[in-house]
C-alpha cells in the first residue's frame, strides 16, 4: 500500500511516476532508496532513455502485485510465460537489445529473464532464417552478452 | 583500458570520499551517477576489448575463463577499491588513539555505525561487480575477494579493530564490572561495540551463531539482516568476559560467605544467576549463555557443596521447605550434587522415622493404631517435602522410599519383640480395628480415607504375605461372629489389596466372603425344609456357616461331647447338606460355635450366649444342680485346662459357686463341686459368656502363625525354584538366587539361608541336581 511515489528521470528529461512496489522490483533502486535517507528526494535520475524506461516501467507494473520476489534460478526458465510474450510482442527487436541491457543495469530479474528469453526466440528464427546480416551482428553482440551471462545455451 | 579506469576511478574516488566522510546525505543523484560509473567501466570495456566469438560455440561451459575483458577490468577496480578502504581505515585508527575507556567505546561506536551505513552504500554502488565479476571469482573458489561490504568490514578489522581490540574490550569489561557492582551502565553501547564484533567474523567461514544461516555471501538480495560469525567475538572478548566473571564471582562468593549464613548465600546466588541470564538477553549472544552459566555454577556452587551439606541436613531438621527447595534449583545445576544430597536426606528420613516409632513403642506393642499413626505422619511430612521442595525429582522420591522401607520394616517396635514381622501384624490389626463393629463407627468415607492410608504403608512393607496371613486370620473371625462395620469397606479393602498385589492374593479372602453370602441363603434354605417337611428340631434355631476347607484358616479342635439336642439337630442338618452335595464332608468346628440358651431357673428369664462348651455344661444343670470338676470332665471328655477355661466366665458372673477354693485354675483339685447359683441376678437379660479370650491365647495365635507362615514360606521357595530351573534348565547358584529373591519380592523378603536349605531339599527330593565337575551350577531334572 505504498502511497509513496517515486520520480524516475530519464536521461533525455522525460518523468515517469511510479509506486514503491515498481522500485521494489528494481533491485538496484530498491537497495538504493533504503540507504538514502533524504526522504525528499524521490527524483532518481536515470541515464536510460525514455523509449526503454517506459516499457520498463509498464512491465514493472505488470507485475507489481507479484505475490513472491522473483529469484533467478538456475537452471533458468526454459520458456516464456504467457504475460511476458504478450509484452514481448510490443517490443521491436531494435530496442530489445537495449532494453535488456537496460534491465541488467537496473537489475530486474524477471526483466532479465524474460528478455533473455524472448531473444533466445527470435534468434532460433533467425537461425532459420539466416540472411539477415545487420540483425546478425547485432545478435552476435547480443550472443556474447548471452553467453557470458546465460549458462544453458 | 587504463584510461578508463583512470578516469572512472577519479569520479568513483572522489565519490567514496564524500560517502565516508559523510558530509552531506547521499542524494539519488550521487548514487546513480556512481553506480553508473562502475556499470559502464565494467560492461563497455568489456565489449571493446572482446575477440568475435564463432556463432557455432554452442556449449560455452560455465566458469571457463572466457577470453572477454570483464573479469580482467573488475580486477583492476577491485583493487582500487581495497586500497581505498584500507587507506580510510587507517586514518581512522590514527584519529582514535588518544581515547580511553568509556570515551573510546563511544567513539568506536560513532565511527563503527558511519562505517557500516557507509560500506552498505558502497555495496549498493558496486553491486554490479558485486553480481558478476566478484561472484563468478567467488564461484572459482578464489580466496580473498569478497563482496564490497564484506571487503569493508574486513578492513575495518585487519587494519583498525586488531590494534584496539584490547582497549576497547578492557573497557567493555570494565563497564559490564561496574554493572555488576549495581552501576547503571548505557546498554546500547556495550550493544553495538559487541555487534561490530560479531560482525567481523563473517569472512571467516565457520562457527555461524545461533539461529543463523550459513554465510553463502547473498548476492541480490534485498538487504536483510548480516549474517554473524563467533570467532572474533569470541576470541577477543568472551574468553576475557568469562575469565573476568569467574574472578569476580569467586571474590564476592567467599567474602560474603565470610559474613553470612548459607542460607543467605543461596539467596544471592540465586539473584546473580537470574541478573547473568538477564545480562546476555540484554546486549550478549545467546551463544555465551551456556559457558556463562557453567563458569557461574562452577565458580558459585560447585566450590561450595561441602557446606551446601552441611546446611542440608539442619535444613532439612527445621524443615525450611524454601531454603531446601532454592538449594535443590542451584544444585541441579552441577552435576553430582544431587546424590550426596539424596543420601543425607535418606539418612534423616531413616532417622526420624525411627525416631518416631520409638515414641509410640510402649504403647505400639498393644495399639496398632498409634504405630500406623506415626508412620503416616512421618510419611505426610516428608512425601510433601519432597513433592514441594524437590519437585518430585526421581532420586529423591527414591531415596524416599528406599528410607521408608527400611524403618517401616526394621525399627524399634520390630526389634524389641521376638517375633520378626511385627509390622505386617500391626498393620493388619490396625485395619481390623477399621472394619470391624465398634462402639464408635466413624463414617464411611473417614473408613475410606483411613483404609487409604493403610495401603500407602502397606506398598512399603516387604513381607506382604505375613500381612495377609494375619488379615485372613482377623476377616475370619469378623466374618464367623459377624463382626464387620460394612461390607462396603471389606469389599472396598479386598479390592484395594487385589490392585496392589494381583489376583492371587486376595482369592482367598474373597472366597471366605462369598462363603458367607452362600451359607446365609443354606441356612434359609434349610430352615424352610424344616417347616415344609416338619422335621422336629426339638425349638432348637440352627444357622450354619459352611466354610471351604483350604480356604479359612481354622484348625479342626476337640472340645467336648455334644449334648444330645445339639447333635440331633447337627446330625439333621448334615443329612440335608450331603442330599444336597453329594461327595462333601461336614465337620463342625465346635470351638468357633456359639449358641443361646434359655434359662427358665430364676424369675428372669435370662438367655445366656454361650460357647458350644459352656452350652454343654450348662444343659448339664438340666440333670442335676451340682456337680464335682472330675464327673462332669468325664462325662463331657473334657481336657482339663480347658473346663477351667469355661467355667472362669461363669464363675465371674456368679452363675455358678464353688465348694471349697474361691479360685479356678489348673490345681483345683478334682473333687471341687460346682453347684448353680440359685440367687444368681444380672442386670441384662441377655449375659454373654463367651467373650474370654485370654492374653496367652494371643501369643500362642502369633507363634501359630509364625510356624505356619514358615512352612507356608518354604513351599513358595521351593515352587520359585522349580519354577526358574524349568525355564532355564541349566543356571548358576548366583543367578539362581538372583532370580528368586527377584520373583519372590512381591510377596516377601526371602532369608538367603532358607534359600539355600530349600535348594538341599529339592537335590534330595531330585528335583534338581549339581552339574558334574561345576559345584556352582544346578541343572534342572524332569
């Protein structure tokens, strides 16, 4: 019941406003906010743009009312969850490998994960598919981030 | 690369700085600008230095050294980092040396508090490394790195905390000493100094304190509580604190038994123990808890049971039930105390046990009821003693019990007489004098209760089965003369006793009262046989008592003829009872009978009770008005000693006058005439002359018993012994005795010696035999 609300600034300026369930979900945030002790400030300053904040921000609130924390296991997930693959049809696969990036900056597990695994999706497409040389490079990028992080490739 | 760092660390830096120091709050902004630093160094290096991976690495194990620059660039921040902190930390504890004591501990406190908040900032900041270069080296199980918080708290103790570890415990001590002295000390201080310690032992891995979990360094999780570790606190100050304590303890403990009773001792005991407990709820571990309380017991108890006994004994003498039952609670506490403890006490139970029983022992030898008495109030006294002040502790019950038995069984009332089984005796009279008839009948219920109580002595009493040859003896008679107060008492008694030891015991006591029940229902049977079929009793009202044979403990005894009335009536019953059970044997126990006679001689008519052998004599004056003591011993066939028995109760009332000697006994001689009173005149109508039964009758009942009861004992022995080398077929003299005394302890306390002579007299009789070459076996033969 957090009448508390938060400020998140991105980095071209925009302000969103969010509930404390939101940061909660954030771990970087949410480890943050317990050590400032400034109770004014609830300007967070973000050096993420407005176009990743925001579908971070309504996934966040997709799942503010998650009864559990979401913990990363391992071995992880093997497949979306049907809310994560309806949010993740809204998102292009230009900005998805920002947005993961992003999620991995701010440290939201489920985020992580589900990006994780909506790219693992578009790739095995690609396989397929082969001959799209920019999304190529783009997923070998991505592919070493994967691999370095994700063990079950 | 070296740029970056370079530049990163000079934000980063000069960031670190300001958090420590603590200047201004952290802001938001400060905080994401720093995390972002550390973010970006860690992942754009990365992607910069990185070799193109071949798509077809498809198996790319984990924890293999991948060739991407990230663990490398952590490396290099993680030092910078460390060379930061311990930088900070020795500023710190150059700033601290001047402090002392309590000053110290405050200031200690101050920068320790600051410290921490600051390190768990820093750990927010640097959590990416924290989750992805510091874990995979964790991961490798790479000693040395650590997460940022953990890394801070371990400079804080290698560069800061081991050079003033000893002052600041000193001074801990020394506040903690003067709260003992009743000073009031600031709680929250000694608190946090002790917290800080139990924080720095978290790096090393073992001993996790109590009720937490083991120390896997949580990476992600949203801040809970540190988990603690024990080696530094104990280490640098619970060794000191217990030294400390148990010094001080002793000091206080032998000056102040210097200048007071024991009993105040304990007190104070008692007091400190309580304020320790409460010491280490307040700011200890509860991991100290344990030595804490041995080191007290050690120091304040244990050191002192000698004259902890010494107070024992008078305690238990003055009956001080709260002194005895704070002296239990202490010495519970260490181990051994106790045993010694339970003996005195067993001694002193003995001793006014016996005690009591010397009191009564004049008087006990005639009056059971003082006897039971006193032993009941000596068990009243003590079974609440002990329930009260030694909270029914096993030992003690059985140290109880144990000095129950042994004076209930062995004391001064038993000893003085010959006869070695008083107990069981008086006991069994006393519960006779419950059941039976008296002048004052006390209500069922106090019957109840006093019959209660007889079984509370009776568990202590080891040769049960003499209580019940006397007790069967006493039911006999009650039953026969119709003695009994109530049959709800006897029925409630007999079932008492059938609780306590099993069926066997008690069937014959419930065979003589149904025995009563029937004979009741025959006589009425028999009476009615008479009216139907008109059979001439010459007005003689018979009533008959059948008693099983085995069953009552009556001896068949010779009296005298019968007169021809009684035996025609006797003869008439008999014919009736043997139509009716073919195959039995009637024999009229003349002694135990008793009858009425009228008497029309006198203006009265009297109606004398009387014994088959004054009814005798008495029918005698029928013929005739006098006659000599040598005619009517002949007629009768009298055995001498016993008309005089029966004519002393007539003499007494004057029914009957002698010629010459105004006494009766044994030298009377023989030609005295007996002549019937004429003037005789009594009061009642009624005149009972049966009710004689002299002292020497009652020695001669407990010698019968003895003898019986000896004989009785043999034949037990000797089943008990046949019984267990059936079972065993072979068994060792040892284990052969052990085995029997065991078997026979419910009912009595075998004599080794009868034993043995029991076991010479089964090899004679083979029912057993010694094993050849073993002396010591016996062998069982079928």
């Amino acid at each position: 019941m957090a009448e508390t609300t938060f400020i998140l600034q991105s980095n071209d300026d925009k302000t969103f406003e969010v509930n404390k369930k939101v940061i909660a979900q954030s771990l970087v945030l949410s480890e943050m906010m317990e050590l400032v002790t400034d109770s004014e400030t609830k300007t967070i300053p973000l050096t993420i743009s407005s176009i990743l904040l925001k579908p971070i921000i309504d996934y966040c609130n997709l799942y503010q009312d998650a009864s559990e924390e979401y913990v990363m296991k391992d071995p992880p997930p093997m497949s979306l969850t049907e809310k994560d693959s309806e949010f993740m049809k809204d998102i292009s696969n230009d900005i998805l490998e920002d947005l993961t990036n992003a999620a991995n900056y701010l440290n939201i597990p489920r985020l992580i994960d589900a990006c994780l695994l909506h790219l693992r999706d578009q790739m095995r497409l690609n396989k397929i598919k082969n001959n799209q040389k920019t999304i190529n490079f783009t997923y070998e990028e991505q592919q070493k981030l994967y691999e370095k992080y994700v063990t079950w490739l | 690369m070296s740029e970056n760092l370079a530049n990163t660390w000079a934000e980063l830096g000069k960031g670190l700085e300001k958090i420590y120091t603590n200047v201004d709050p952290v802001s938001t902004k400060q905080y994401m600008e720093l995390y972002s630093h550390v973010y970006n160094f860690c992942t754009k290096s990365h992607l910069e230095d990185v070799t193109p991976l071949t798509r077809n690495r498809r198996n790319n194990q984990p924890n293999v050294a991948t060739p991407s620059g990230a663990e490398f660039v952590g490396e290099d921040l993680y030092k910078k980092l460390v060379t930061f902190l311990e930088e900070y930390v020795n500023e710190l504890r150059a700033a601290c040396h001047s402090f002392r004591g309590t000053e110290l501990l405050e200031h200690y406190n101050r920068v320790w508090e600051s410290f921490r908040f600051s390190s768990t900032a820093v750990n927010g900041i640097f959590s990416y490394l924290n989750r992805h270069w510091i874990k995979r080296e964790l991961d490798e199980g790479k000693t040395g790195i650590y997460e940022v918080y953990n890394l801070a708290v371990r400079c804080w103790q290698e560069k800061f905390f081991v050079h003033v570890a000893d002052a600041v415990t000193n001074a801990v001590l020394d506040l903690i000493l003067n709260e003992r002295n009743g000073e009031s000390i600031p709680t929250s201080l000694v608190s946090g100094v002790l917290n800080s310690y139990l924080e720095m032992g978290i790096n090393e891995h073992d001993d996790p304190p109590t009720g937490q979990q083991v120390l896997r360094p949580t990476t992600n999780a949203p801040t809970e509580k540190r988990p603690r570790a024990l080696v530094v606190f104990k280490t640098y100050f619970e060794r000191k604190f217990l030294e400390q304590t148990r010094l001080y303890y002793s000091a206080e403990a032998q000056e102040f038994l210097a200048q007071n009773s024991v009993i105040e001792y304990l007190k104070k005991v008692e007091e400190r123990i309580k304020e320790e407990r409460d010491r280490v709820d307040r700011y200890l571990d509860t991991s100290t808890l344990e030595p804490l309380m041995k080191a007290c017991d050690d120091v304040l108890i244990a050191n002192y049971l000698d004259r902890f006994r010494g107070e024992f004994d008078s305690m238990l003498e003055n009956n001080q039930k709260d002194d005895l039952a704070r002296m239990f609670t202490l010495c519970e506490r260490v181990d051994g105390c106790l045993e010694v403890l339970r003996s005195i006490m067993e001694n002193h139970i003995e001793r006014k046990g016996r005690a009591a029983i010397s009191n009564v022992t004049t008087d006990a030898n005639s009056d059971p009821k003082t006897y039971v008495n006193a032993i009941l109030s000596v068990h009243q006294l003590f079974s609440s003693l002990v329930t009260y002040a030694f909270k029914n502790d096993h030992g003690f019950v059985q140290a109880m019990d144990k000095a129950f038995t042994s004076f209930i069984n062995r004391n001064n009332a038993t000893d003085n007489t010959k006869a070695p089984s008083r107990s069981p005796e008086l006991l069994a009279r006393y519960a006779d004098l419950l059941l039976r008839k008296s002048a004052k009948n006390p209500p069922e219920n106090e019957v109840e209760e006093a019959l209660n109580q007889v079984m509370i002595v009776f568990k202590y009493i080891e040769d049960k089965d003499v209580f019940q040859k006397y007790y069967s003896k006493m039911l006999a008679k009650r039953l026969v003369h119709e003695l009994s107060a109530s049959e709800d008492n006897e029925s409630a008694m007999l079932q008492k006793l059938k609780q306590m030891c099993g069926f066997e015991y008690t069937s014959k006591l419930q065979r003589m009262y149904t025995d009563t029940t029937v004979s009741k229902e025959l006589t009425q049977t028999f009476k009615r046989e008479v009216n139907e079929k008109n059979i001439d009793l010459h007005h003689v009202d018979l009533s008959v008592m059948i008693l099983a044979h085995g069953v009552w403990p009556f001896q068949y005894m010779e009296t005298c003829t019968i007169p021809p009335i009684l035996q025609n009536v006797m003869d008439k019953f008999s014919a009736f009872y043997v139509a009716r059970h073919t195959g039995r044997k009637l024999t009229f126990l003349q002694h135990m009978s008793r009858g009425e006679v009228t008497c029309n001689a006198y203006n009265r008519k009297y109606g004398f009770m009387a014994s088959t052998a004054q009814m005798a004599v008495l029918l005698k004056f029928n013929d005739n008005l006098s006659y000599s003591l040598q005619e009517i011993t002949d007629s009768l066939e009298f055995k001498n000693d016993l008309l005089c028995n029966v004519l002393q109760t007539m003499l007494k009332v004057d029914l009957i006058t002698l010629s010459e000697t105004k006494t009766l006994d044994a030298n009377t001689p023989m030609d005295t005439v007996v002549s019937l009173n004429p003037n005789f005149f009594s009061k009642k109508l009624k005149v009972d002359l049966s009710k004689a039964v002299t002292r020497s009758e009652v020695r001669k009942e407990q010698v019968d018993v003895q003898k019986d009861l000896e004989e009785d004992r043999r034949m037990v022995i000797q089943a008990a012994i046949v019984r267990v080398m059936k079972m065993r077929k072979k068994l060792a003299h040892s284990a052969l005795m052990t085995e029997v005394i065991k078997q026979l302890s419910v009912r009595f306390k075998p004599n080794v010696k009868v034993i043995k002579k029991c076991i010479d007299t089964l090899i004679e009789k083979e029912y057993l035999a010694r094993v050849e070459g073993d002396r010591d076996q016996y062998e069982y033969l079928s």
